[in-house]
C-alpha cells in the first residue's frame, strides 16, 4: 500500500512539474513514425516498429531484413503461384477436347423463369395462404401497436417529469397471468390433449381395452417427412419462448431465495409448459381428422388473441413494471436517451415481432384451411374404392402408399442408383435448383431434410434474428460507459505492468512516474464502439449463418454415406454403440442449439475485438499495444511462410518426378542431404509453428462452435466430443430408420398386400366372385410358382438364409448378434458365421442348400 501511494504521488508531481514546459501538441518533430513524450521538460521520441534515429527518420537492421525478407517471399510466391498457372495452362492444352453437353430443355429467360418455372411450382392454395398470412399478421401488429402506445405515453410523462419510470399493469394480467403462467391458455390446451388423447387408438399395447381409445398422440414425427413446413412454423414460433428463458436463467431471474436446483427445475418446467401450448397444434395436423382440426383451429385462435393481449398489454419488452424496474431502474432511461421519446421503441418492437406473427398467422390460416380441405374430401360423393380404403388406414400406413409412388423421393433415389454416372441423373426441375449455382449447392428431388432438420433450422435461424435485434437494441445505449470502462481497465493494465518493481532508488522511481505519465496516453485508446460493435454483430452472424449452411450441406452428404455404407467421415456403425447413437439422437437439437448460442457469443466477442483494433488503426492511426504485438509475429510468420513455400518449390520441382503428378523421389541424393540440414532447422520452426497451432486451435474452436459435424478434438478423438457423438448417433438413426432403399422394399410389400385385401373386398363388395373353384385353384397354383421362386433364389443367394425368420428362430441370441454384425473385417466373427451356417445345415437335411452352395459361401468373404 506504501509503494502505490508512492506512485500516484509521484505520478502527480510528475504531471505539475511537466505542465508549463515543452509540449508535443505544439511542437512534435518525431514525424508519423514516432511517438513524441514530454519528459523533464525535453521532447524524447519514442519510435514505432523498426524506426530508430533520435527523430525516428531512418529504420533499423531489424528493418531492413525484415522488408528484404517480405520481398524475398513475395517473390518466392510469385514464382511458385506462376509455375502453377503455368503447368495448369499446359494440362488443358494437352488434354482432349471434351465433347459438348447436350443442353437441357431449360427457358433460359429470366421471365420464363420467373413466370412458367415458378407457375408450376406454385399452387393456388399456397398463394391463398401466403394473402392470409400477411393480413392476418398484418391486423396482429397492429392491434399490439394500439395496445402499446397508451403504456408507452405514460413511461415518457413520467421520463419528462424526472418521476420513478414503471407502469401499471392492467387488471386483466393479474387474472390471466400468475408468474409468467397463462392460466387461460394452458388449461385449454390440456383439455384439447385430454380430447385427442379419448379419439387416439392405441397400436400394440392393450388394444381389447377401452375399445383400443385411450392414447397420448404424436405432436409430430420427426423421422418422416409429413407436415414439416407446419412443424417448422412451430418450431420457429418458440425460438422467441426460449430467449426468454434464457435471459431469465442468465440474468439470474428466480434464483434469489430458491436456490440453484429449484432455479434450474423451474427453467424445465417453464420449458414443459412451452411444449403443452403447441402441442395441441402440432397433434392436430399429425392426426388430421375433421374434430382435431377443428378443435386445433378453435385453440390455435384463441392461443394468438392472448398472445398479442399478453404481450402488449402484460409483457412489453422495453416498458418495466414496478418489480422490473428495481433491479433495471436505468434501462429504460438509457433507452429513451438514445432513441428518444417518439414511437422509435415501439417500431423496434414491432419489427422484432414480425417474423413471430408471421409464423403465429401462419399457423392460424393453415389449420382452417386443412379443416376445410379435409371437410370437402368428407363430403364429396362418388369416391373410388381405393380412396375409400385408403381413409380407414392410419397416417404411417398412407405415407407407406407415398413412397411407392414413382415420383416419390425415395423412389427417385433407388432409380438413381441404377445410373452408374452422376451426371446420368435427370436434372431438378425445381424452382430452387434454377436460382441456386450448383457451386454452392446442388438442389435434388431424390433427397428431402426429415422434419427434425427443418424444426431444428428454423428454430435456430429465428433465434439468430431475436438475438440479432436484442444485442443491437439493448446493448448500444450503454455503449458509451464500456467504453469508459474497458479504457480505465487497460489504462490500469499499462500503469501495473510498468510500475514493476525496477529499484528502490529516486532516479529509478522518477523514472518509473514519467513512464506512467506516458502511458497516460494509452497504450491501446480506445475508439467510440458502435461502429465496430454493429460491424462485429453482423461479422459474427455472416460466419454463423455460413456454418449453419455449410452444415446443412454436410447432413446430406453424411446421409448419402451411410446409406452406401461410406465411413470416411462418419465412424462405422457398431453394435456396442448402439445405446450411445440412442441417447446421442435425443440430444441432438438441444445441443446443436446449446453449441449456437455459445458458438455465437464467442463469435462475437472475437470479432469485436478484431474490429476494435482496426476501428483504433483507422481513429488514430497507430495504437502501441498492437504495435508492439505485431512486432513480434510478422517476423516469424514471414520466415515460416519463406520456407514453406521454399520447401514446396523445392519438392514439386526438384525432389518428385512428373512435377508433383507421381509419388515419386527425384534426386535422391540431393534431397537426402537436404532433409540431414533440414533435420535440426525445423526445432526452430517447429517452435513457432507450435504457437500458431494452438492460436488456431482456439480460432476455429471458437468459428466451428456451431458445427456438431465437426469435432475440434480429431479423428482419433472424436468420440469424446459430446456434440459430434450427437451428430453421429442423429445420422446413424436417420440412416436406419429413412434407408430409402429399405422404404422402398417395405412400401412395396405392404402396398401389394394391401392391395390384394382390397381386391378381394371389392370382389365381395361387388359380388364377383360366384366361383369359389377359381380362387382356390389360382391361389394353390400360385402359391407354388412363389415357392419354386424362393427355390432358385436361395440357391442362387445362399447368404439370405442368414436372415429368414424360420433360421433365425433356431439361433441363441448370441449367433444372432454374430450374424447381425457389420463388421467384416473381424476374422473371428466370420468364422463364427461359417460354423454357425455349417452347424445349421449340417443339422437340417432337408435344407434346400446343397453342400456346393456351402462351399462357396465359405470361400466367399462375408
């Protein structure tokens, strides 16, 4: 404590003694390469980078190899970059002119494209939709506009009037809300649940009780591909919920006098009573009946009138009650200091709130139009048999009938496996595979995202808005008291690191109070931070939403590997990791939204900092601090860049044959003398190397947050990276659930089994059939034809008879598991399938495999 009053009283008489003497404001003949400092009463120059002179006017050693070493390199580049062109142009020279692709039969107009291209896509009921949608909206906003602007009126009276700034909720919000409970909403979607729950059949449990009634619905299935733009819709409308909850659990609402456990389980229970107020929704389109649709439509209704009384009049987002404004008494002065008292809050809220309503009357006009659409298919008369038929079965076994269908997706993709060239496959015929180049993203008809994706993307994307609008909104006003604040930090960092301890005498410590003068100055002055505050948001959302996309492109691609079995990104499927896929598909959304969120502040905070810097270089022109920090690196990162491409001129030219073209050594000598010097020249190198290896770690640990397809760790890491395992246990379910070639098989047999039922009930309805001769003697003889099928193909495919049902129902459930495994690279397991398949045969005598097919299948590998 002695020592720092000390200082400050030195730093004082040092700042007295040098008042009144020689200033550098009036006169500094340091020149723009130097720093010029007051100190006992003379002007000392202080030079930047590799400046040297009493006034700064010439460079030093340092300087001049480094500016000879950034030309050597330049030149070093220009040669190796030159060659490369050069060598590129020779390859295309030499190489066959390619025969010209026939063009397709595309209107390459811009109007064609605009009118016929998007004609066919586009149907009338979506266009219907659409005009609904924006009016409904539209009388939305403004009805929250009306409610508002009387709460807004009376925050600035009391502004203006210097009183306590808060208002008065309206008697209605005591009666619909109890601590953020909308008591009228929730109850209502609990009866609407209880409803569908009395109208749901059960499948397989106790299906002879209740009649088989009695059974919670499904919201929606997320492996499908029914109903996803609704469930996305949805999805997106409780991205705004959860911001909430998440500003509620980082400012630490709740948490006094409840402590940390009751805290995080009232956070789950806020959660829960988000999913029941959609869940109503979600459950009435999944089942889509005339009486789910209606009761669905009836809550839906009623759901937005009290969301935009709720949110208006109970739970503006820039107007506090009294309860808020104790702890945020400021917040809202700040607000009206920087926007002003006019109607700029209550346009930033409506603009926050238009995606929201757009999603909310979204969802308002689909159900009345699924109600009416389904009321007209009820009603309509002279209906063929098969659509009939079609009506009694559930909504997995009509999806069923979809895939079979030839312009189904996955149809589309078995035919496509049939073209042994890509380019063989017909072009999309999309409107989106027009407007997109196939560089960024190749739109197929042969693939869809399943309705997990989409939920989990839109979510996401209306977050990233929320976000966006809030971080802008709430954190500009107060801009100005971080700045104050972050300099007054770094000006103390300056003043601690040169006020170490340097001696105890009165030169030495006369000496240290003229360097804390100085560093008055500030090593690093800070600039104004809106610009680069605005700047770094939308840096930050630019490398947020290219990740994002560049991750959805990965999901398909990862998806079509594991279809073929391909495990160059993705690890194999194993059988001992068949529990943590399950428990890594559940955690899959809410990790992937957990990674954005932190991904998106370490974003941020890595880009302010970057855009602070650049915004000071501009402001000010040079800033010490980065100064001095850059003066260290360019050296070593100009050396490590010479020699790297040193090293690739050197081994593309002189050490491969072909130039690079063939794996191949080339003056084998020379290049082991070279390695024997290079040996001890890289410890240097492999120093600093070191360095800017874990700086980019954290780089793109901090920019790949958000990439659950990427793990930071490595290959041989990778499993212990919670958010990949998520990803992988998400891509493998995917995989053996939406096989599209097992879909395709499955749709096949039911649609044909279902079709034959119906052509005998047809017959019986219709009275066809007279003769029971027939049909007896059709179907014995047809029976036999299927036998003597199964016959050949047996033979012909010895390996099936490891998958029959009659096989498998003779095997311990150890051998099945032997047989069930993928590996085929483990020789233990092959041979216990061969003696599985030997003991198996050799105990059935009448087995229609004959002891040749044994022998192939035995020197086949498995």
């Amino acid at each position: 404590m002695a020592q720092v009053s000390m200082l400050i009283s030195v730093l004082f008489a040092s700042i007295v003694k040098t008042n009144g003497q020689a200033n550098c404001s009036l006169n500094n003949p340091c020149g723009p390469h130097g720093y010029c400092r007051d100190k006992t009463g003379a002007i000392i120059c202080e030079c930047k980078f590799w400046w040297d002179g009493t006034l700064c006017d010439h460079q030093t050693n340092s300087g001049i190899q480094v500016i000879v070493l950034g030309c050597l390199l330049g030149a070093l580049m220009i040669l190796f970059y030159g060659l490369q062109i050069g060598n590129m142009i020779r390859r295309r020279r030499k190489q066959p002119k390619k025969a010209e692709k026939k063009e397709i039969p595309y209107n390459t107009k811009l109007v064609d494209l605009a009118i016929h291209n998007a004609k066919r896509s586009v149907r009338l009921s979506s266009f219907i939709i659409a005009i609904c949608m924006m009016i409904v909206a539209a009388v939305g906003l403004v009805s929250k506009w009306t409610i508002i602007q009387p709460i807004h009126d009376e925050i600035v009276k009391k502004y203006l009037n210097n009183q306590s700034i808060y208002f008065i909720p309206n008697n209605f919000c005591d009666v619909t809300t109890y601590q953020n409970f909308n008591v009228i909403t929730f109850p209502v979607s609990c009866f609407v649940i209880l409803l569908f729950i009395i109208r749901s059949q059960r499948v397989s449990c106790l299906r002879d009780k209740l009649r088989g009634y009695g059974t919670p619905p499904v919201p929606i299935d997320f492996l499908s591909h029914i109903d996803r733009k609704f469930a996305a819709v949805v999805f997106a409308v409780c991205a705004d919920e959860l911001i909430s909850i998440l500003q509620e659990a980082f400012n630490g609402g709740g948490a006094k006098g409840n402590g940390v456990i009751v805290s995080y389980l009232l956070r789950l229970l806020q959660v829960i009573v988000m999913g029941f107020r959609y869940y109503p929704m979600l459950a009435a389109v999944y089942i889509n009946s005339i009486f789910t649709l209606a009761c669905g439509t009836i809550y839906a209704w009623l759901d937005y009138s009290m969301t935009i009384v709720n949110q208006g009049m109970c739970q503006p987002d820039f107007y506090p009650t009294y309860e808020d404004s104790l702890d945020n008494s400021t917040t809202i002065s700040e607000n009206l200091n920087y926007f002003g008292t006019g109607p700029s809050l209550i346009a930033i809220q409506l603009c926050t709130d238009i995606p929201r309503y757009l999603c909310l009357a979204y969802i308002n006009v689909k159900l009345p139009m699924l109600l009416i659409k389904r009321i007209s298919r009820r009603f309509r008369k002279n209906i063929p048999f098969e659509e009939r038929m079609m009506k009694k079965l559930t909504r997995e076994q009509r999806d069923f009938f979809r895939i079979s269908n030839p312009t189904s997706v996955e149809m589309l993709y078995v035919q496509n496996l049939f073209r042994s060239i890509a380019d063989q496959r017909p072009p999309s015929r999309s409107l989106w595979a027009r407007l997109i180049p196939k560089k960024i993203y190749e739109w197929r008809d042969d693939f869809q995202f399943s309705a997990r994706v989409l939920c989990v993307y839109s979510s996401i994307f209306l977050l990233l808005y929320f976000v966006a609008i809030q971080a802008c909104v709430r954190v500009i006003p107060q801009l100005q008291f971080v700045q104050k604040l972050i300099q007054s930090i770094l000006d103390a960092i300056s003043i601690i690191a040169i006020a170490s301890p340097s001696g105890d005498t009165e030169e030495a410590q006369v000496d240290t109070s003229t360097k804390i003068v100085d560093s008055l100055t500030s090593n690093f002055p800070v600039p104004e931070l809106t610009r680069p505050y605005i700047v770094a948001v939308f840096m930050t959302l630019i490398i947020i939403t290219t990740q994002l996309l560049v991750m959805l492109a990965n999901i398909r691609r990862n998806l079509f590997q594991s279809f073929r079995g391909d495990d160059s990104e993705i690890p194999r499927r194993q059988r001992s990791r068949y529990i943590s896929y399950a428990a890594g598909n559940i955690h899959f959304a809410g990790y992937f939204i957990g990674y954005l969120i932190w991904g998106f502040i370490l974003a941020a905070v890595f880009s302010a900092l970057i855009c602070i810097a650049v915004d000071a270089f501009i402001t000010f022109g040079s800033v010490r601090l980065v100064e001095k920090i850059l003066k260290i690196i360019i050296p070593s990162l100009l050396f490590i860049l010479f020699k790297q491409y040193l090293n690739k001129l050197l081994a593309q030219y002189v050490f491969l044959q072909h130039q690079g073209d063939v794996l191949a050594l080339n003056n084998r000598r020379i290049l082991m003398i070279f390695i024997y010097f290079n040996f001890f020249l890289d410890a240097f190198l492999g120093f600093i190397s070191s360095i800017m290896r874990l700086v980019k770690s954290v780089v793109g640990g901090i920019i790949y947050m958000c990439r659950l397809d990427y793990s930071p760790l490595g290959r041989k890491l990778e499993t212990m990276d919670g958010g990949f395992s998520a990803y992988c246990g998400f891509i493998h379910t995917e995989c053996a659930h939406r096989h599209p070639v097992m879909l395709v098989f499955v749709s096949h047999l039911y649609t044909q089994i279902k079709l034959k039922q119906w052509e005998v009930k047809k017959r019986q309805f219709n009275d066809l059939s007279k003769d029971e001769k027939s049909p007896t003697k059709s179907n014995r003889s047809s029976r036999y034809v299927r036998k003597w099928k199964l016959l050949v193909f047996l033979v012909r495919n010895p390996t099936i008879v490891f998958f029959r049902k009659a096989f498998l129902n003779q095997l311990h459930i150890d051998e099945i598991h032997a047989l069930n495994d993928v590996d085929s690279n483990d020789k233990k397991n092959m041979q216990q399938r061969l003696s599985i398949y030997a003991r198996r045969m050799s105990a059935a005598r009448g087995s229609i495999v004959s002891e040749t097919s044994l022998n192939r299948v035995q020197n086949c590998r498995l």
